[in-house]
C-alpha cells in the first residue's frame, strides 16, 4: 500500500512522467510480427531518414507507421517546440492487442479458427544532444 496522501502519490507519479514526445495507435488491424518487420528498419534514425525508408517500403504497417511518425513530430513541434531536423526515432515497438475469431468452413463440417490479429504500436521521439 503506497504511503502519504492521494495527491502526494500523484505528484510523485506525474514527476516520473517520460516528457519525451510520442504517439500511439491503438487496435492496428496487424500483427504483432508484421509491425516489428518495420519498426526495426526505423529504430535509432533521424526523422527525415525514417520518412523516406517509410514512404517506399511495400509492407501494409509501414502506410500505418508513417501516419504515426508524423503525428509523434507534430506534437513535438506544437507542444514541446521541438525542431524537426534534430529529432531522432529514440523508441518504437509494438505490443499485443486483442485477437478476433473467425470461422472458417472446411471439408465434412469441420471449421477452423482465423484469428485476425491486432497491435499496439507506439512511436516515441528525442532530441539529438
């Protein structure tokens, strides 16, 4: 059980916050698998590098991922007042989200189970020192 009064706890929690800017897209209609494919390619780059490897990379996620990138600089420049040409990929991965279940009919009544999966993908940017 945390010590000290409600607001206390929350101050200290709000003092830990990563202030760095990002962006989230929740319940991405692709894997988990499909989406590191490409974070991997972008991780560690400068903004404008990521873009250009973003923009003409053939897999579905990366139409995705080049969405949230512009909107992780964006907030960097509207509400941190960053300069573009010094930010950097500093994070970027994909967690699990939920899983739906299909049917899928097959020979003498059986069916089997399609499971479109979904993700979690998070960008988070910085600034070059």
């Amino acid at each position: 059980m945390a010590k000290g009064h409600r607001s206390q706890i929350k101050r200290e929690r709000n003092a830990q916050k990563d202030t760095r800017p990002s962006a989230k897209l929740s319940y991405a209609r692709v894997s988990v698998q499909k989406a590191c494919f490409v974070l991997d390619a972008i991780r560690g780059k400068d903004v404008q590098t990521a873009l250009a490897i973003l923009e003409y990379n053939p897999r579905y996620a990366s139409s995705l991922i080049k969405k949230l990138l512009e909107s992780a600089i964006a907030n960097a420049e509207n509400n941190n007042g960053m300069n573009r040409d010094h930010l950097y990929v500093a994070e970027c991965y994909a967690n699990k989200g939920p899983t739906m279940k299909r049917i899928q009919p097959r020979a003498q009544g059986r069916a089997y189970r399609i499971e479109k999966r979904m993700s979690h993908i998070t960008v988070v940017l910085d600034e070059k020192k």
